[in-house]
C-alpha cells in the first residue's frame, strides 16, 4: 500500500512540477527588426527577407520594403495591406525594413459583450494587462461596427521623412465586417526603439482588407493575452542606417504618424 502511495505522490509531484514549469518558462519572446526611429528617419529599404523573419515569429506587425503597405502576421500567415486597401499574400523573398513578431501563447483570454471605443478598449486591456513593464502581444477578435485603418503608398527616393509621407495615406472606413486585431503594448522605457503602449493592425475575416489601425467601434470582442519579458533586437548594418542620427526624432511626429 505504502508503495502504490509512493507512486502516487511522486506522479502528482511530477506533473505539479511540469506544470509549473509550462506556465513559467514558455519559450516566447520579441523580436524586432530595426527601430521605430529609424523607419521615421525614411530608412525604408528592406533588408531582411520574410524566410528569416517567419522563422523568429509567426505573429505580428510592421511594413514592407519602401514602406509599401502594412504587414500583418496571424495564424502562421502574412499578409500585405496595400494603399488600396486589399490584403495581398506575402512572398518569402519580400523584404521588410521594420517589423515586430513572437509566436503567441496565449495566457489568458477574456470577452466582452459591451461597445466598445478605441480608447474604451485601451482601458479594458490597461486593466487586463496593469504591469507597464513587460511586452504584451494581443489578439483580438470582434464584430466592428465600424474600423477605421490606413496604409502608405509605396516611396519613391529621395525618400521623405514618414511624418511627411502618411500625409499623402489612403484611410478607409470599414462598417459591419467581423475581423482581427494584431499588436503589442510597448512600455515607455522603449521610447526610440518602438512605438510606446498601444499598436494594432486590422484583417477582416474574408481576408479582403485591413490595415493600421485609427479608430474603431465594435462588439464580442474575444481578448487574447501573451505576457512576455525577453526581447531580441536585430539593427541592420549597412551604409545608409550607420549614418542615421537617431535621436533626432520628435515624439510629436511619432504620434502624428500613429494615430
């Protein structure tokens, strides 16, 4: 008897200890290539091939070479939002000058029935996710009662400053279209490296449009949480980004790009 409970024991320990194990040592995290900083410097020429980028993530944002489009990575899938607003499949040689992904694990998931506002759904995920110093990816669907996005055209050199060149972005408002949000909150101590706190792109479920997101009004939203602390930067090594000056960039002009 003494010996069937020894067994016992020690296979409830085992499975406590590979639990625990599971739940604190998943092995996610982020990677960027290049700085926010530098694609606001023009430093639009790609350089990594989305072959490489895949394999450091199947899950996230960012833009294209010569700042054609918006990027989208979700189910192992990536996409191209165009200025025309139409999603495009994305080829394994395409490159990227910019670009945020991890392969999302999901710790928790919440819902929510209420309408909620751009600035309502910060709120909730503040509440969900109050730690300012870890990395959060998010996955988000819902119905969208409306969702505004955006997407730059592709630049011709000499390359303007992106403050410039989203004055001339095709903006698109989407109504009643159930889809996907993907982004990350970046805590404030990452000022220069990324955009700081809250970043999304859009994909309708038909996989017909999408973009950056502006603004939305939505339902049954399904709230996916990936809470990650490491983080891998990749900063390109060629002529044109070693000459950038980095610390140039005005908050301002980030944010006017942003929202």
């Amino acid at each position: 008897m003494q010996y069937h409970l020894k067994i016992i024991s020690s296979l409830c320990l085992f499975l406590l200890l590979n639990s625990c194990k599971t739940q604190s040592d998943k092995n996610t995290k982020v990677y960027q290539y290049a700085t926010i900083n530098a694609l606001m410097e023009s430093a639009y020429d790609g350089e990594l091939k989305m072959k490489i980028l895949q394999k450091k993530g199947s899950f996230g944002i960012g833009t294209f070479n010569e700042l054609d489009g918006e990027m989208i990575g979700l189910n192992n899938h990536f996409y191209q939002i165009k200025s025309d607003g139409k999603v495009y499949p994305v080829s394994r040689n395409q490159l990227t000058p910019f670009a945020v992904v991890t392969d999302f694990a999901s710790d928790k998931e919440y819902t929510s029935s209420k309408n909620l506002q751009l600035k309502n759904l910060y709120s909730l995920l503040d509440s969900l996710t109050p730690n300012k110093n870890l990395y959060f990816a998010y996955k988000i669907k819902a119905q969208f009662n409306t969702i505004k996005t955006r997407s730059v055209s592709k630049q011709i050199k000499p390359y303007p400053l992106m403050v410039d060149a989203v004055k001339k972005q095709s903006v698109f408002e989407l109504k009643n279209v159930k889809g996907t949000l993907v982004g990350f909150r970046f805590p404030e101590y990452m000022k220069g490296l990324n955009v700081t706190g809250y970043h999304f792109h859009f994909i309708a479920d038909d996989k017909i449009s999408g973009g950056h997101v502006l603004d939305l009004s939505g339902t049954d939203f399904k709230i996916a949480v990936d809470s990650i602390s490491d983080f891998e930067l990749k900063i390109p090594n060629n002529p044109e980004f070693n000459k950038l000056n980095l610390t140039k960039t005005k908050l301002e002009d980030l944010e006017k790009v942003e929202k």
